[in-house]
C-alpha cells in the first residue's frame, strides 16, 4: 500500500502545477458530492418527512378537537345516543394521536439540551475546532397556525476541520440514541485539507422559550 502511495505522489509531483491543481481541485469536488449524496441528502429528506407528518398530525388532532367541541354543545342542546357516540369515536381517536404526537416528542432531544448535545459529541474529537454555536429563535412548527402547539427549536454550529473529522463528527451525531431533525447544511474547503461546516439543526418543543447556549 505504502509503494502504491508513494508511485501516486511521484506521479502528482511529477505533472505542471496547473495540472496539480485541477486534480485537487476534482479530488475536493468528489469529496463534497461524496458527503452531501450519501449523508447530506437523506437526512434532509428524513427531515422534511418527519416534519411533514408532525404537521399533518397536529393538524388532524386539531380538526378533532373542533369537532369534539361542536358535537359537545350539540349534545348540550339535545342530548341524543348518536351525537354522543360519535363524541366518544372522536375523543378517542383524538387521545391516540395525542400519544403518537407524545412518543415523537419523547425521543427527541429537549430544547433545554440541545446545545450541550452538540458539544458533547464534538468534545470527543481533537481534530475539529469548534467556531460558533448559536441558539436561533424558535418558531410554529406549521407558520399558519396561530395556535400552534409545537415548535421547532434551531441551533446554528459552525465547525473548521478535515473532511474525514467532520465526516466522524455527523456519524457520531447519528449514532446516538436521542434524535433531532436537519435544517440545513453548508461545507465549503476553506485550506486545504481543512473546511468549513455551517449546519443547522433542530428539535421540537411544546413552548416557544429560548433554548439557551
């Protein structure tokens, strides 16, 4: 492997600058659609799914809710067997998704620990230095909603280390038990081998505080 290594570099040494520096250039390249392909993507995406279906949860336990509302003045107005078993049939199905929206919420990391979370994780690795990590303000899960009852709460980290360190910090980050969602992601090669990570990244709260940090 070493000899290998070695007729590599002699070739790299021996070709004009110009072509030295479009095969670092290429080699970066295949790097970044690297990590962002077979990392990057699919966690955006299992964000904006996991996102959506909370929204369309929330939604749909709020439809209940009204409903359950309605049919109890109704039922106040004339009692009837009717009304009164289909008020049963909602309050149910509203109190099992309630319990679905709670099981979410429960293996999500809470808003109070999110950023001793992504510090703790980063304390394990020297070769990443840590730039910035930022609480940023908490928001409506649903924008439209005036009575949300969930909201995400983001925290901006920016990091400065190798392509291979920042590739073990995310794994690390995958790896543990409690979960978060993926807001968004920026790597850019500052000084070669070195780069910068801005990421975002979020969990849910039932409050709009502040997260702190």
């Amino acid at each position: 492997m070493n000899e290998r290594w070695q007729k590599w570099s002699q070739q790299f040494e021996d070709r004009a600058p110009r072509e030295q520096w479009l095969i670092v250039i290429c080699g970066l390249i295949v790097i970044v659609m690297a990590l962002q392909t077979l990392l990057i993507d699919p966690l955006l995406q299992q964000r904006k799914d996991a996102q959506q279906t909370l929204m369309s949860q929330q939604s749909a336990n709020q439809r209940m809710e009204s409903e359950i509302i309605i049919l109890q003045r109704e039922l106040a107005k004339d009692p009837n067997s009717e009304i009164n078993k289909e008020l049963e049939q909602l309050q149910q199905q509203s109190q099992e998704l309630s319990m679905q929206l709670s099981e979410v919420m429960s293996n999500l990391v809470s808003p109070s620990q999110m950023t001793n979370f992504l510090q703790s994780v980063l304390n394990h690795s020297v070769k990443l230095k840590l730039v910035s990590l930022t609480s940023l303000p908490a928001s409506p899960i649903n924008e439209t909603d005036s009575n949300a009852e969930y909201f995400l709460h983001p925290v901006r980290m920016e990091l400065n280390g190798t392509y291979f360190a920042i590739r073990d910090y995310l794994h690390a980050l995958e790896s543990l038990p409690v979960k978060y969602y993926w807001r968004s992601f920026h790597y850019q090669v500052e000084t070669y081998p070195n780069a910068n990570l801005v990421l975002e990244v979020y969990t849910l709260g039932t409050r709009e505080e502040f997260i702190g940090g």
